[in-house]
C-alpha cells in the first residue's frame, strides 16, 4: 500500500534547520498541529511565531513546549537566517514521562490548558540541549543496531536538562495579547465553518470595516481570514476522514461546496490526496505529526 512510505509513523523526528533571509514568504509557512508535542528552541533571526491565539517574538535560547493539535507557525521577518531546532515526540513516546511516578511530566505541564510551555534556557543549556539533541537526530536518521536505546536516552537526557531549567523558574510570559475581535471572529468561523463565510458578514456582525478586520486578523494570526477559513476546513475534513467518513462526506460536511476544489486544496495542504489520507487512516500508517 502507497501509505507505507509515510516517514512520520517513527515516534520521534529531531532536526536542526537554518532558513536563509527572503526564502521563507507567508504562503510557505501554513499554520500546523501534530498529534504529538513539539519541542520547537529557538537559535536565532527574527520570527514572529504564532502559536494559537498569540504571536510571539523569541530570543536566542527561548524553547516552546507544543501540546498535540495546537496550531502553530513560524514567520522570519529579518535579515539574518532564521535558525531552530526541532523535536517532534508521539504521543505513545511520551507517556512514560507523564505518570505520577515520573518527576519529568512537569515538562508537559503548560499554562492555557496545557497547550503551551515556555522557558528560556540558559547559555549552558542551549549549548548542552543541541549538543544533546545532534547526537538525538543521528540516531534517529540512522536507525542502527541499538539505536533506540539511545534515542530514550537522549529524550530523557533532555528532559533532565529541561526540568532543571523549570527548577530555575526560567519561564517566560512576555507576548502580544490578540485583540478581543480577532478572537471573536475565530470563533465565529468555528460556529459557522461549514457555512459561506464572506468579509460583508464579519463586517456586519462586529461593527467593524471589513479591510480594518481583515488587516487586524492577519496582523495577529499571520494569516488571512480566507487562509484560515480553508486552514479549518482542511482540518475538519482530516478528522472526519480519520473517523470514517468517506471523501463525499468529508468534502460536504467540512465546507466544501465544490468537490474539485476541495481535492485540490486538500492535497495541497496535507501533501496527499483525501483518498489516500483516508485509505492511511485505515491502515494506521498515517503517522502522528
């Protein structure tokens, strides 16, 4: 079957990367949810990372701590390169973190109804968690003879490393709040998902000038209502698909009016056809990220 390629099915994906400035435009960077938490350090440039509701603007050292299915995304906004290391961990990965017994499930307990931790590491940390973290993504793109065992080791190596800074109560709070009517408006898209939504709508409910609302939203989101709006439904249309629905019922019960369209944004958004999301879903190799 066509799903068994899916690299994501391995419980742990560790990679460093470094976008160089002008490469990475809006439309390159969707909003993104995981199944499984995301440990997302920030090495430098300058970004506006938007997780949910709040957009935030990172230092050097500063690490985020995603639960599953946040929405989130990263916007380099200067003029050097925008660097980061990232650790996906599937859910079955890291339960035996989180028992009672185990003093590390601390590091998964965030604030916003645990949708979000984040701390900033010291000068010691940050180099100790990427020399860590290399050694994490060799084992993990290798896969050699007792490379899992070193895979656990170095998870809980850094999870060691990041209790400790929690102990140094090094969190952080700073960020921009998002404007009541920016909230407001995604809830509104939430209620009436599955409706035509139009800017005359919004402008008639709020009270608002439509280009106003429309330049707050993006302005807090990163993102234009239209884009968000298809963003939902491809979300929504992913879990209906993931619960059994067939393609014809994703399509009309997620918003899509027009059947080719909604298989064309789909696969443009999730990298593969409805059909084959589906077929996936079925055979549990979708993977969870």
């Amino acid at each position: 079957m066509d799903c068994e390629l899916v690299e994501s099915a391995y419980p742990v994906l560790c990679y460093r990367r470094s976008t160089n400035p002008g490469i990475q435009g809006e439309d390159a960077v969707p909003f993104h949810r995981h199944d499984g938490f995301e440990f997302y350090l920030f090495l430098g440039g300058t970004v506006n990372f938007y997780v949910g509701d709040t957009v935030y603007s990172p230092a050097r050292g500063e690490l985020f701590i995603i639960s599953p299915d946040r929405a989130h995304r990263a916007i380099s906004r200067g003029n050097e390169p925008y660097e980061r290391f990232i650790i996906n961990l599937r859910k079955d990965k890291i339960l035996r973190y989180m028992s009672d017994e185990v003093s590390l499930s601390r590091c998964f307990d965030g604030s916003d109804t645990q949708a979000l931790k984040r701390l900033r590491l010291s000068y010691d940390a940050v180099d100790e968690y990427c020399s860590i973290a290399e050694k994490l993504s060799r084992a993990v793109y290798l896969r050699m003879t007792g490379d899992d065992l070193l895979v656990d080791a170095y998870i809980t190596e850094i999870l060691v490393l990041i209790s400790r800074q929690l102990e140094g109560k090094r969190e952080t709070e700073a960020h921009q709040e998002v404007p009541e009517l920016v909230t407001e408006v995604k809830n509104y898209i939430f209620d009436h998902l599955t409706e035509q939504i139009a800017l005359e709508d919004l402008s008639g409910q709020f009270y608002f000038n439509g280009k106003y609302i429309s330049a707050t939203f993006k302005k807090y989101t990163g993102m234009t209502i239209r884009a968000y709006i298809l963003d939902q439904r491809i979300a929504l249309a992913k879990r209906l698909l993931r619960e059994g629905s067939n393609v014809g019922e994703a399509c009309y019960h997620s918003g899509f009016l027009d059947y080719t369209n909604f298989i064309r944004s789909f696969t443009r958004a999730v990298g593969m056809s409805p059909g084959k999301y589906s077929r996936c879903a079925r055979a549990g190799a979708l993977g969870n990220f």
